[in-house]
C-alpha cells in the first residue's frame, strides 16, 4: 500500500521537481526535438519498469511532465520514487530544467448555485462533472472549471476570474510582473496560498500556490 502525502512531504521529496494542483510537475528545455524525443524514450522505460505512468507534453525542445497517483486522488511514495529515477536523465540527455514556465490554468465561476450550473458547463465544453463543484476535459487537455460558492449575490462585477498556479518560488515574481503591468493588489491576506490581483478594469485573477494548504 503506498503512502499518501501531504503537499509539504511531496515537495521536499522531489526538489528539482514543483507540485502544482496536486502533481509533480518537471519542465525541461532542450536543443532540440530528437533531444526531447529521446529523454521521452527514457522516461516511458522507467515509468514501465515502475509501471507508473506520467503525463507527457513535448513540444520542439521541450517536455513537461506530470505525474500523480490517481487511484489514491493524491501523492505518495510512488510519485517520489518516479521523479527520483527521472531526475537524472535530465541532465544524462542535455535539458535544462526551467521551473518558472510551468503554469497551470483553473478557471473559477462564482455562483449561488454550483449544481444548477455544472450542467451546462460540462455540456457546452464537453467536459464531465468533478465532484461537487468542479467539471474538468477528460482527456485532461483543458483548464478546469471549478465553482466558487458565494454568501450572497454579487451582480455588480464579473463573476468569472482565472485562477493561475505556478511554481511556489516562482509566484512573487509572478506577481510583481503583473503589478508592473498595470494591475493592482486586490488581497494578500491568504498569501502564499493565493494573491487576489486586479487589471485596470477590475477583472481577477489569482495566483496561486501549493503551499499553506496542508491541515
């Protein structure tokens, strides 16, 4: 039975590596596309001899991957042990991690009513329902929706706002660009979970880490 993990253990277990919603996540440049090809090739040879399988994106030049443990719905020893053996082919084919481009996409709809929404959601965009307040793609392409539970009504703003999760050491900077873009600070109060920013015309969006969620 493997060992779940809280997101403090799972972090520190995998340092080259950088959790964001709820997966180790590893980004790698390389110079060029037989490179990236080839440490795929190495990956998939370890994730078979584990039999513990990752997503993988490549693109000319460069792989991101992510892994979780999906029948547990979380992270465990197993995870840490995949980027443990995978860590090392990084550098035996040539890449260059770059934790700073590694951003994944929530997109949060506020609502009085989550379950009377969810629906349409999930059928206009082909998506399945996720529990009680969320729909995701199937095919794991697309950013989530989640639905945001409201105390009362709020009609005078857009009730839409993007969520951003990006590497735990990479969300100040991520911040301080978008203040210098022209956006305002909204909310800290909850940082380093999330910062509430704001563009010129009022419209949100968070950024947003793995870290002060554990308990």
């Amino acid at each position: 039975m493997s060992q779940s993990l809280t997101r403090a253990q799972a972090q520190e277990g995998a340092p080259q590596w950088r959790l964001l919603l709820g997966r180790l996540m590893l980004s790698v440049a390389f110079p060029d596309f037989a490179s990236a090809l080839r440490f795929v090739d190495a990956v998939g040879a370890v994730a078979e001899e584990q039999q513990h399988h990752p997503d993988i994106d490549l693109r000319w030049g460069r792989v991101v991957l992510a892994v979780a443990s999906h029948d547990v719905g979380g992270l465990t020893d197993r995870d840490l042990r995949f980027a443990a053996a995978v860590t090392p082919l990084v550098a035996d084919h040539g890449g260059t991690v770059e934790h700073p481009r590694l951003t994944e996409l929530e997109i949060a709809v506020d609502t009085m009513d989550a379950a009377r929404i969810i629906p349409f959601w999930a059928a206009v965009l082909g998506f399945v329902p996720d529990g009680e307040d969320a729909a995701s793609d199937p095919e794991g392409r697309l950013p989530s929706l989640w639905f945001q539970r409201l105390d009362e009504p709020r009609e005078q703003r857009n009730r839409i706002h993007l969520d951003v999760t990006v590497s735990h050491d990479e969300a100040e900077a991520r911040v301080e660009a978008a203040l210098a873009g022209g956006g305002t600070l909204v909310s800290d109060a909850d940082a380093p979970r999330f910062w509430v920013l704001a563009d010129a015309d009022g419209n949100e969006a968070c950024v947003c880490t793995w870290q002060g969620r554990d308990g």
